[in-house]
C-alpha cells in the first residue's frame, strides 16, 4: 500500500476539482482549489520525500507547458496522462515520465478498442503503460469506464475479467471513482474490494478520501494492497482534515502505524 501523490492541471494552473463537473463549459466547472505555486513546485517537493509514482494529469487543452515542467522538476518520478495517445505517448516519455497514464485513447465510440491498444504496444512497453479505468457506478451496481473526461460512460464494465484481460498489456491501473471524486464524501468502498479482489498488478484508488478514517478503510478493504491518492481534503491543496506531513510519514513505515 502506497500513497500516490497527485498533479492536476487545470488550464495551466495545479488545481482541485469535483470530477463530474468537467462539462465542455469552464462555467460550470466546481473548483475546491487553486495554487498560487506552478507545478514544478510539487513535483520537487515529492521528489524531496521520497514519494514515488505521483500523477500528473492534464484536464484539458493547454497544460502541455505545464505538464512537462513538472515532469522536468523530477524526471522518472512522475506518471502523466491527460491526452495520452499513440502519436505522442513517446514524447512523453521522453520529456521525463517514468510511464503514460492512458483513457480515452482506448474507447472508439464509447468501446474499448483492442486495436488501439495494439496500437500503443508498438509504441512502448507494457511496464511504461497505466491503463486509466476511472468509473461510474450504474443504477445495476456495476461499475462502468468514464472517458472524455468522466463525462461519457462506456461499454466497458470493470469487473474480474476485464482486470485480468487488461492486465497483460500495462503494469499498472488508475481508478478515480467518478461519483465521489473531489467531495471529500468518503470513499466508495465497494470498488475499492472489487480492485483487491479481481486486479493481478498493482491499483491506485483515487475519489472521496477525506481523513485518515478513510486511508484505514482502503486499508480494510484493500487488503493493505491498493495504493491511493488524495486531493481536495490535504492541506498541501487547501483541506483541513488531512495532512501531508501525516501520509509522508505513514508512506515511510509502509502504513504499519495507521
């Protein structure tokens, strides 16, 4: 179990939002935060504890710049996604990322599409490749791929199979559970079980963390396995109900304290 730190860029700027707002209109975007400090800030603040495996995610067009700055700060520390396609997925890797995060690339008209997958395998290699399977929770119970920006639902259900299937093409999954993304609500325990139970390589969990209460549930229902990342309620982004210091800490004695 491990704490992932994150990097979100939202029109040049490291920001925290509440991921089922980012609609195409900036207008009815819901921010939670806005740093004064550029990404490269946070990038060596990771670096300087020793925290590994971090996200930069680019939410939207024109975080590119910014993006590669934080990368710069602290090459092959930080994974990147945000656009991540076959054309560019080099470039990226070049520009100092230790792997791709990839989502929407994978999805033509909202299915998963084998062939672009194949695509970005001629491309790098599968321990350079994270696979992004952020989801929704369906009035079924099960649990749906969001791409374009969590905005569109796709055919893909994350389940056992399609853990399992996916899992030989990349090292890694990045799962935001979409519904509490950014509320600082708590997390949706349920899926954090199902990535346990049903992923073979290793899984950050990222939606709804909002005190160390919750870390200790990922804990509980992770099996000690799935690593997590935090956004709104740290203090390093404007929270008050967790501190960095505190999961710096806890990420050093392997959660053994918590």
């Amino acid at each position: 179990m491990h704490f992932r730190p994150c990097i979100d860029i939202h029109n040049g700027q490291v920001k925290q939002i509440v991921g089922s707002s980012l609609e195409k209109d900036p207008a009815v975007l819901q921010t939670n935060f806005v740093s004064d400090k550029e990404p490269d800030y946070f990038a060596q603040l990771y670096k300087k504890d020793g925290l590994m495996g971090g996200h930069v995610i680019m939410l939207g067009p024109g975080n590119k710049d910014a993006a590669k700055k934080a990368l710069q700060a602290a090459p092959n520390t930080l994974q990147v996604g945000g656009g991540i396609t076959a054309d560019n997925a080099e470039e990226w890797l070049a520009a100092g990322a230790e792997k791709v995060i990839v989502t929407s690339f994978l999805f033509e008209q909202n299915d998963f599409s084998k062939k672009r997958l194949d695509e970005l395998g001629q491309k790098i290699s599968k321990d350079k490749l994270v696979i992004d399977l952020s989801c929704r929770k369906s009035s079924n119970g099960k649990y749906y791929v969001a791409c374009n920006r969590w905005q569109t639902r796709t055919s893909l259900e994350v389940h056992k199979e399609s853990l399992q299937a996916l899992s030989a093409f990349c090292s890694e999954f990045l799962i935001h559970a979409v519904d509490v993304e950014g509320k600082q609500s708590g997390i949706d325990p349920q899926l954090v079980e199902l990535l346990a139970s049903s992923s073979p390589i290793p899984v950050t969990y990222a939606g709804g963390v909002q005190s160390l209460d919750d870390v200790r549930l990922i804990k509980k229902f992770g099996g000690g396995k799935i690593d997590f990342t935090v956004g709104s309620a740290l203090d390093l982004f404007g929270g008050k109900r967790l501190k960095y210091s505190q999961l710096v800490e806890l990420e050093h004695h392997d959660f053994r304290n918590l």
